[in-house]
C-alpha cells in the first residue's frame, strides 16, 4: 500500500492529484523540488510504458523489484521489446531472474532484513523495519542507491534532507496533512514500534490516536458511510459485459485459464525457485490440468506431454488429469517462466489490469 500513497504510481506523492495546482505547489513546497519539476499530467500505466518503449518512444526503462520479461501477458512481445531499447537497469536483489539476465546495467538491492525502514500493510498498518544483518556484496538498500543515483545526475541538492530512511518518513508525514492518508500524529519510528504499528489516517490533535485501545488496534474505513470524494459518496466503476478478448474457435478450441499452482510457489519463483524445500513440494516441470473427458478424447494419460499452442507461441507440459477443471477448459500455473508465452495481451480498461485469465489455445499429444 505504500506505493499507492507514497510513489506516484497512481496519484502524486502523499495521497495528493497531480492535476490539482494547490497539491503541486505544496509537495514542492513540502519537498524543496522546484513546481516545474512537477508533472500535472497523469502518468502512463503499466502497459502503456512497455506499448511506448516497444513503439520507440522510450527508449530506457529502470526496472525495480519487479520481473516482467517473466511476468508479463505475451512474453514473446516483450522479448521484441526488449530489442528496441537503448538502456534496460534492473534492480533486485537477485541477479538471474529473467529481467535482470537481459539487462545492461544490474543494480544489486539489499533484502528485507538487510536494510531500515517502513512499509505500510494492506490493512493500512504502517510498520517498520530493521536491519539484522550486512547487505552481501555490493548490495545497498534502495533508499542508498537511489541517493546515489540522485548525486550521479546532479540533483542530490534536492535531496539533502533525505538523510537517512526516517528523516524521509518525517518529510512524507509531514505531506499528508489534511488528506485521507493523515499521519501527521506518528512522532517517529520509536512510536510506531512502541503500538505495535499504526494504521492511517492518524492525523495530529486527535488524543484518541495516543491511546493503545481496540479500535486503535483495528479501525475500519467507510463505517459511517462517508467516502473521500466530493459528494461523500461511493464511486463504482462499472463496464458492461464484454465477450472474451479471444473466445475459443474450431482453430483453437479450448479455453486457457492461469493462477497460482501450489502454496509452494509464488509469483514468478524468484524467491520459492531458491528454496530447496519449497521445490521439492511442487512439480519442477510446467504441467497442465485437463479435465479427464478432454484427456482420453486427446488419447492423453496421465503425465504425458502434451503440446499448448495458442496464436502467440507453444509451449509443452506434463498431463494431469483433474476433474476440478471445467471440460473445454486447462489451467497452467503461471509460476513457469515458458507460460506467458501464450497469454493474450488485453486490459482492463479502469485498473489496465492485464488478463491471464482467459485465451484461447489448442492441445496436441507431443
């Protein structure tokens, strides 16, 4: 939740609107960064940066913390992509996920416990973090890194109040005065330790929010029916309903459905992939699950390979036979980097949420 108030992902810096001039005017002021180097434009989403960088208008892209030449709906396009860029930087803490291992430039990330800090959880619990131990290596924490970054392009004046990681909490704590993100009441890490973490809004004034009751534990937003737009009222953003982006056809007769495969494995395994436990609790190899009607009409058994084409690209699994899936249906766990070959390339039109769901795809017994 901290990247939604505190990075301009999706909005200006400390719950603010960059197409409101007061909101400009006050993170420069708040923030010491000149008002002109404050865009009152909205920012490109996720997919249109990488629709931009493959049509050339971007030609560098900093990627951090995250792997979308593994990730992303139609890997294939991306590796087109990754062509007509001049610069890629990638910085993680790990070195050979499938970004990193096209990029020109890795910048190695300390870990969670190798670095000082906060995060805000998606209950809106705001908690901190200590270091138990050196970054190996060259590894510095993002906060160093990007001061780093800062004073190589000229502009570390902007940031010498940024001393270290809490000095730059008190400046962003500072910004949310009066906005629904409120928490201008923390003093300090020391007082977030001490509750046991703090949810916002915790706005300054406000006794209540010193005290160590239960509904400071666990307060709930939007109980009294009051929202944060203009009105008080809720906005609902509502799209009709829509046919598939690629429904299934006599070419490609079967529907395509990805999710998480086990509790073992997580997003793109750049973690779960190094654990020596965690692999031995699920299949090493991609596998598909076809319901066992599909399975003998395909003549397939259980653990055969089998071949998944989609318009986009194939790939090959092991058969496994499972009821649960729907019949003119399959799911692949989209933990295996050869899946999103075949994903289609459509979006939600309000979050740009790309869809992995659904596609259309035929099978053949390799």
């Amino acid at each position: 939740m901290g990247s939604r108030l505190f990075s301009n992902t999706t909005s200006l810096v400390g719950g603010h609107d960059c197409a409101v001039p007061e909101h400009r005017e006050k993170v420069s002021l708040g923030l010491g960064i000149p008002l002109e180097s404050i865009n009152s434009d909205y920012s490109m989403a996720y997919d249109q940066i990488l629709a931009a960088a493959e049509s050339g208008k971007i030609k560098a892209l900093w990627i951090i913390a995250t792997n979308p030449f593994h990730s992303w709906a139609n890997s294939g396009r991306i590796a087109a992509l990754r062509e007509k860029l001049e610069f890629l930087v990638v910085q993680d803490m790990y070195h050979n996920t499938e970004s990193a291992q096209v990029a020109d430039l890795v910048l190695p990330a300390a870990g969670w416990g190798e670095k000082d800090g906060c995060f805000i959880n998606s209950e809106r619990r705001i908690g901190t973090l200590k270091a138990v131990r050196k970054a190996p290596g060259l590894a510095l924490s993002d906060f160093r890194i990007f001061r780093l970054i800062a004073n190589a392009w000229g502009c570390g004046e902007m940031f010498e109040k940024w001393t270290h990681p809490e000095a730059a909490f008190k400046l962003l704590r500072d910004l949310t005065k009066d906005r629904p993100c409120d928490i201008t009441g923390i003093d300090d890490y020391e007082m977030i330790d001490h509750l046991g973490g703090i949810q916002w809004p915790f706005p300054a004034g406000d006794e209540r929010m010193k005290t160590q009751s239960a509904n400071l534990k666990s307060r709930r937003l939007f109980e009294d029916g009051i929202y944060y737009t203009p009105n008080g009222k809720a906005k609902i953003l509502f799209s009709p309903p829509q046919e598939m982006p690629e429904p299934p056809d006599e070419e490609f007769p079967f529907i395509m459905l990805t999710g998480r495969g086990t509790s073992s494995q997580w997003h793109t395994q750049s973690r779960t992939g190094k654990s020596d436990i965690l692999k031995k609790l699920y299949p090493e190899n991609v596998y598909v699950e076809i319901h066992p009607a599909d399975a003998r009409k395909l003549n397939l058994k259980e653990g055969d390979p089998v071949h998944i084409q989609s318009r986009r690209g194939q790939i090959t699994a092991s058969a496994y036979l499972a009821p649960t899936v729907q019949q003119g249906q399959i799911f692949v766990p989209m933990h295996y980097r050869e899946m999103n070959r075949l994903t289609h390339s459509s979006f939600d039109p309000h979050s740009r949420q790309p869809n992995y769901k659904a596609c259309a795809i035929r099978l053949l017994k390799a």
